[in-house]
C-alpha cells in the first residue's frame, strides 16, 4: 500500500477519540515492515540537484524515537504495533541561491491500516535543467499571454514574440492563453511537450479554442468566496489554474474537446477570515455547473510552547465532524529570522488519531536522534508561526464528483 507524504488520502473511518483496546503492540499482530523513501533517485538522476537529509527515525506505538535503517536506497524498520511514526530531518542550507538558511523537521504519524510504504521528498530540491521554448502567432489586442506548464497550479507571463520557461526533464502539457483582450475570452491551445527534445513550440492562435464558463453556486450563508478552477491530468499536472475576482461566482476551464479521457477539472471556492481559511472542491469530468459548500469550521486554540530542552510546539485538535469523512490534520510551526527558517510540522492521519488517547499533540523531542543538528531547533527569540488544518475527502481516490474540504487555522506567537 502506499502513502502519500502528506497524507491527504488516509482511511475515511468515521472519527473518533479515546482508549481502544485494539490498537497498539498486540501479540498475536505479524511484525511488518516500514520503509520511508528520501530521495527520488530517477528524478535526481535526470534532472540533478542536491538532497538535505540530516536522519530519518521511526516511532513503535508510544515507544522513543529510533534511527532507521538505511537499506537498499530505503530507510527501514521492522515494527509489531498498529500506530507508528516516522520522521525526516532536512539539515540547514542554503534556500534558492540566497544567504537564508532553511532547514525543516517532517513527521508523520499513521498506521499500518493507512500504508506502510512512505515517501518524503522534501528534503531534496531538483534542478531544471531543461526549457520550454516557442513562439505564439494570430494572437487578439490586449490581455496578457501565459504559459502554464502544469508543475503546480501557477502560470508564467511571458512574452508574445518568444519564451523560455525552465522545466524539469519528464514530458508534460503546456497551455497557452489569452487573459483578456479581444475578444474578451481567452484563446486556449494545449500541446504536449518533452523537454529534453527541445523543438520550439508554436502557439497559432487562428486555431485557439475558446475556454468555457460555467456558475458556482453557494449558500449564501458562505459569505464572500474566490473561485478557482485547473484541469487535474492522470500525471497529477494541474493545468489553465484560472480564479475569478471576488464575488464573481463562476469558472472558466478548457472545453470538452480539449480535455483527455483521464482529464478532472477541480472547481474550488475559498473563504478567507481573520486566522482561518476554508476551501471546498469538486471534481468534474465534464464542464458544467458546479455546486459547492464550506464544512463547518473546527474550534482551533494556538498551541503552547515547552522549552526544554528546546522549543516545540503542543497543539490541542478539535476532533469534530466534518460534513465529509476526515481523513488527516497537519499541524506545523515556523520560526523566522533575518537569516535563518525552521519549520517542523506533523501529518497525524485519521486512523492513528482514532487510536490516540487524548486530543493533544506535541511535537517530537528528536535531539537524541544521530544526524540531529542544532539548526532544526525551532529558533528561541523569535516569533512563532503556526497552522492547523483538517482534511476531509468523500474518496481515497481521485475520481467523478470526488468531494474536499481543507480548513486551516493559523496565528502568531511572539516569545
């Protein structure tokens, strides 16, 4: 089974708090086998880059923390409890070329019901070494021309005459449009592309297509949202990520003709207030009316500090429902200097909450660990970024009409 990094598609059990029999060691439960993966080496090796991690420990049910094995390119462990944990520590370095140092600490707390097969790749940070290049022809007055290129949700402004966008080495579609302009929707053409055969790409916008624009409708209890829409490929590329101005309830996306069988267009609303953020989706295989609703939001208290032997973060969670099957929190904690970043931060899934004996959670003490550096410590004299956010999802898969919630808390502290 695998798990996600994030742990977004954890089990969909219904949630629930307290003392369970069942979970922990148990004798008659077989030893299995954890393995959490670090490096992406195919991707590395194509596209090069340098890799940060400082360790990777596991956690036994309530056991201490344990270096892991690295074994075969993995890290792994041998466990006979249902409730685990797993850590990676990516050291300090340098961020992007500049004089801050970053460094971060990633837990995740899960089960073996949820996936004994981890990944993590936060640590490494990949080169592209390649471009995307092209031109654009027949193109209307005004507006302003994009590139998206489907690696995350966010599109270039380029130039009509010519670009050129950085891209790692494996194939992927790239969309070119028109924002605005005459006429006043945008023009869209969709071409796939392989970087490490660099042929120009022509944009000839005499044979564009014309995006389609649907309604969202809302109740009106939700207040003032942002609509978001991108086209969800089977390569998890997130393609023309379009949002409307505030208040404008309705989408734009590409055109049926335009999308591929595997093809999800994710249409989302987000709801911003002092210290939360709430953000419901659905998945469409067709363009079409889109109905959504933000799920009650979770009581969230800012977390306490324990300071010894160095900060960390307790954070107290509101188990309550969702209007969806919960599926994970994440809880985080940032500090910032001048010159320094360090964020540690918990994937707690469903399950391995459902078998926690309280609604609390502490970030791990892992100074004891071999490869712990003093630069992973939460910085002592200076503020105290943190979030908590609750997913929820009505699948484990992606798939037609497939529903989610993400609702974020978030606040300072100042030491």
């Amino acid at each position: 089974m695998k798990l996600s990094a994030i742990l977004c598609c954890a089990s969909l059990a219904s949630f629930g708090c307290g003392d369970d029999a069942s979970i922990g060691e148990l004798p008659d439960l077989s030893k299995v086998e954890i393995t959490m993966q670090v490096v992406p080496k195919a991707e590395l090796d194509a596209n090069g880059g340098t890799a940060y991690v400082a360790f990777v420990a596991y956690q036994e049910g309530e056991e201490p923390w344990r270096p892991m094995a690295k074994i075969e390119g993995l890290y792994r462990a041998t466990i006979q409890s249902e409730r685990f944990g797993v850590a990676v520590g990516c050291a300090p370095h340098p961020f992007a070329g500049t004089e801050i140092s970053v460094a971060a600490v990633r837990v995740h707390q899960a089960t073996v019901e949820d996936g004994t097969d981890l990944s993590d790749f936060s640590c490494v940070e990949l080169l592209k070494p390649h471009a995307i290049t092209g031109t654009a022809i027949s193109l209307p007055s005004g507006g302003t021309f994009l590139i998206g290129t489907g690696e995350g949700s966010s599109n270039a402004i380029v130039r009509a005459d010519g670009f050129s966008i950085p891209t790692y080495a494996s194939l992927l579609d790239v969309i070119g449009y028109y924002n605005g302009g005459t006429p006043a929707s945008s023009l869209v053409l969709r071409i796939a592309a392989d970087p490490k055969q660099p042929t120009p790409l022509l944009f000839d916008f005499s044979r564009g297509l014309t995006p389609v624009t649907f309604p969202v409708t809302t109740p009106a209890a939700s207040g003032p949202v942002l609509v978001s829409a991108h086209v969800r490929t089977s390569s998890n590329q997130r393609l023309l990520h379009l949002w409307s101005g505030a208040g404008e309830l309705s989408y734009s996306t590409l055109p049926r003709g335009a999308l591929r069988p595997s093809d999800l267009i994710r249409v989302g609303i987000t709801a911003t207030s002092r210290g939360r953020t709430q953000e419901s989706f659905v998945y469409l295989a067709e363009p079409g009316p889109a109905q959504l609703a933000l799920a009650p939001m979770f009581n969230a208290a800012a977390p306490t500090v324990a300071r010894d032997p160095s900060p960390r973060a307790r954070f107290t969670l509101d188990l309550s429902a969702s209007d969806l099957p919960l599926t994970s929190y994440r809880v985080s904690a940032t500090t910032r200097s001048t010159q320094q970043v360090v964020a540690q931060s918990a994937s707690l899934s469903e399950a391995w909450l459902r078998g926690a004996s309280a609604s609390a959670y502490e970030l791990p003490d892992l100074s004891a660990i071999p490869g712990w550096d003093a630069g992973l410590s939460l910085l002592a004299d200076a503020p105290l970024r943190w979030e908590i956010t609750r997913f929820a999802r009505s699948s484990t898969t992606y798939e037609f009409n497939l529903r989610e919630h993400v609702d974020t808390a978030f606040g300072e502290l100042t030491n």
